[in-house]
C-alpha cells in the first residue's frame, strides 16, 4: 500500500457512484480538488490527475464504530499510526477507538490524548470514553468533561458493566450528553469461563461453553434501561439470535436504540472452531449456524444498523497458546469488504446498497458525524472498490501490526482499490 498526497485536481473518471445518503447508483465522475468534494456528475476538465474507475465504485468513506488501537499502553499489539494503515487498507476514513487500553481512556486528560495524537493519522480517530473509572464498573468518570475533549461515546468495551444501578446512572448521564452508550453484552456470572459458544460442538471439543443466555439477558437489561432513562444506547457485536430479537422488540417501543453486527459473527459458525484456530476465539464468541442466520435476517430488515469490525490486535505470544489460555479477539478492517460482501451480496442476494449504507451513513448517523460526504466543499472521504473481484486473503494484505486474522487464506468477493482521507490517496 502506497499513501501519497493527492493531486490539487485529481478526477475519479468513469466510475460507478454509489451514494448512500440518497440511495441513488449511477455512472459519473467525481472531482476532488485541494482535498475537497469540487464536483460529482460527468466532469470534463483537462489539468487535473485522473484515475480510470471503470468497473469501480466510488462511494463514501467506511466508518467503523469499533476498533482497539491498544495505544496507550499495547503498542506491541497497535498504534494510532498502524492502525489507522489497516483502516485505510480496508476502506475505512474514521473510526471510533475503544478505551480498553493501559491505562483506560478514563479522563479528559487521556481523551485529549487521543485526539492530539489522532491529529497526526491519516484517518480520523474518535476517542470513546470509558464509562467508569478504571472501566471497574463502580464509579462514573468524568463524562461531560471527557466529551468537551472530543469523546463520541462511552463504554466499558471488553468488561461489562454488571452493576445495573451503575449502568442506569451511565444511561442517566450519556442522555443529559446526548451520546450513545455502549456496553458489552454479556452477564460475567453467565458467561462464566466460557471460551467458545455453548453447544454441542463446545462439548464434542471439550472447551467450556458461553451460553446465549449471558449476551440474552445483558442486552434485555440493557434496552430496558435505556427506555427508562430516555438514553442513547447501542449494542455492539450482536451474536445470538435473542438479542436480534430483543432488539427488534424494543424499537417498536423506543427509537434510541441501534445495533451492529461484525463481519466474523456473519461469517463463521462454532463448528469452524473444531481446528482449534485461536484466532476464531472472540468475545462474544462465534454462534451457531442458526444464530448466524438470524444474525442475516435482522441485518435484512433493519434491526441491526451497522457493521463494525471489533478491530482487535493481538501478539503472537497472545495467540499461539493452547484455545482457553489464548486472548479473546481478531483483527478484521483489511477483510471487512470482501468478508461482508461474500456472505450479504454473494450468498443472500442483498442488494448492494444496503451494506454500504451500513458501512457509512447508518454509522456517522450514530455517532453524530457529517453524513452528506458527497456535498459540494466537503474534505473528501472517498472509498473507491471493486465490488465483484474474487480474492483469497493472505498475511500480505494485513497492514495491521498484528496478524491474528482467521481470514488468512479464505475466499473474498470484493475488493478496496483507493481510499481517499485528510487529502491523501492511498493506493492499496
């Protein structure tokens, strides 16, 4: 991958505009001058630099809800700098970084942090707060200073906040801050030690299951919460079917309520965890194949909002250990396309424009962000991609600093050319 400036006028010719914002598809060309949005329709200009995107989409920056940059504290795992190489590997212009880090983002000091260091990225990087100090579930942090300082969102991500009486005030305070809530889904005690979903193949390994019941009963909870504090809540990697449901159930009562899904909980099912590949053991984990197909049909009738990747970097060291000893988590922004693509556009038929709006304008709507990215003057936040190239993933194509990635050597269907951010093009 290459990362170079861009042209003053630089003309993506020829290709296929796909604009989510207003649901509209169509042959055009776009023209980015000085790092802005000049012009999108058919441009005819003759000083400018032009890329032929013939059999190209030109469509709008990926966002991603959720990532681990483990900076501070895990540089070993990914930094700021890297990180935001395998964002842009995978089409992705902003991403909102969870503060699981050592120490926490828990503070407006450590969200200033963040934000200043981000400023030197070539991708936007939105700091989330931690939801409670030291992310132990007892006492708030400093919310409404941690916003001023740039935080989109809080959450305790990694570590649930069991606590309900302390998740009430967290609601409590993120409604007063207009921001959403994100808590990770799943009941300790339920979940116990749990290192794969719960069922017949977790008996057939012999490795400890995690029921659906611990990510059920959390997301119940939850929902129920935010509709009595009035708050902004939303789930993060939904896995099992009762939580598509328990969604579902309550936005027909209350409307501040959204939900993502990750590429690998569409993707893979427990029984592709009989190798005993510890890059498949995440949290939540893998489900079972009729989770996974509810998983698709709450994405097909809007349930879930969004995809997000759960970005989540790990050594060697981490990973190459026997299953229940290895760390939870996978990296997954240079696979989030080709992944996404295979099995929703591929494999069930849907149309193409709904899984891009659920990587770029159902995204910024939740967190706030400027949504109109095709808009006259606008900094231009471009994913330019192929959408019917068949591909196999490999260690190359991971710009991460790590490499624990159960994609390696898997078949992909669509594929990232050019990402355009910050008045850089990278060339992938």
């Amino acid at each position: 991958m290459k990362i170079k400036k861009c042209a003053k006028k630089l003309l993506l010719k020829n290709g296929t505009i796909l604009d989510p914002l207003a649901g509209k598809e169509y042959k055009g060309d776009v023209l980015v001058e000085n790092g802005k949005i000049a012009a999108v329709g058919k441009i005819s200009t003759k000083d400018a630099n032009v890329i032929d995107c013939n059999g190209l989409i030109i469509t709008h920056g990926f966002c991603d809800l959720h990532v681990h940059f483990r900076e501070p504290g895990r540089e070993d795992k990914e930094t700021l700098e890297t990180g935001s190489r395998a964002a842009l590997a995978g089409g992705f212009t902003r991403v909102c970084a969870m503060p699981n880090t050592d120490p926490p983002i828990d503070s407006p000091e450590s969200v200033r942090f963040i934000v200043e260091k981000a400023d030197a990225c070539p991708i936007h990087i939105h700091p989330i707060g931690a939801a409670t100090k030291g992310q132990l579930g007892k006492e708030l942090t400093e919310m409404s200073g941690m916003a001023e300082e740039g935080s989109v969102a809080f959450s305790d991500d990694g570590l649930p906040i069991m606590d309900g009486g302390v998740m009430r005030r967290v609601l409590e305070y993120g409604g007063m801050l207009d921001l959403p809530i994100i808590n990770h889904a799943e009941d300790v005690c339920l979940r116990n030690d749990g290192v794969m979903n719960e069922g017949r193949t977790s008996t057939r390994l012999g490795l400890p299951g995690n029921p659906v019941e611990a990510e059920g009963v959390m997301v119940h909870r939850d929902l129920e919460l935010a509709k009595l504090t009035g708050a902004k809540l939303h789930v993060p990697h939904i896995s099992t079917a009762t939580a598509v449901k328990n969604v579902s159930e309550m936005k027909k009562q209350y409307e501040n309520i959204s939900a993502e899904v990750t590429p690998h909980h569409l993707f893979f099912i427990d029984d592709d965890l009989k190798e005993f590949d510890t890059n498949l053991k995440v949290a939540p984990p893998i489900r079972s194949q009729s989770d996974r197909k509810e998983l698709i049909k709450g994405f097909k009738n809007g349930t879930i909002d969004c995809i997000a990747t759960d970005h989540a970097p790990h050594t060697i060291e981490d990973k190459e250990a026997t299953f229940d000893m290895a760390a939870f988590g996978m990296i997954g922004l240079e696979s989030c396309l080709g992944a996404t693509l295979n099995v929703l556009v591929e494999e069930e038929s849907l149309d193409l424009m709904t899984v891009i709006k659920a990587l770029t304008v159902n995204p910024r709507e939740i967190m706030g962000f400027e949504t109109d990215i095709f808009a006259e003057k606008t900094p231009a936040e471009l994913t330019i991609f192929d959408p019917k190239e068949s591909w196999e993933f490999s260690k190359n194509d991971i710009f991460s600093k790590s490499c624990n990635s159960p994609f390696v050597g898997r078949k992909l269907t669509g594929r990232v050319k050019y990402t355009i951010v910050k008045n850089q093009i990278a060339l992938i």
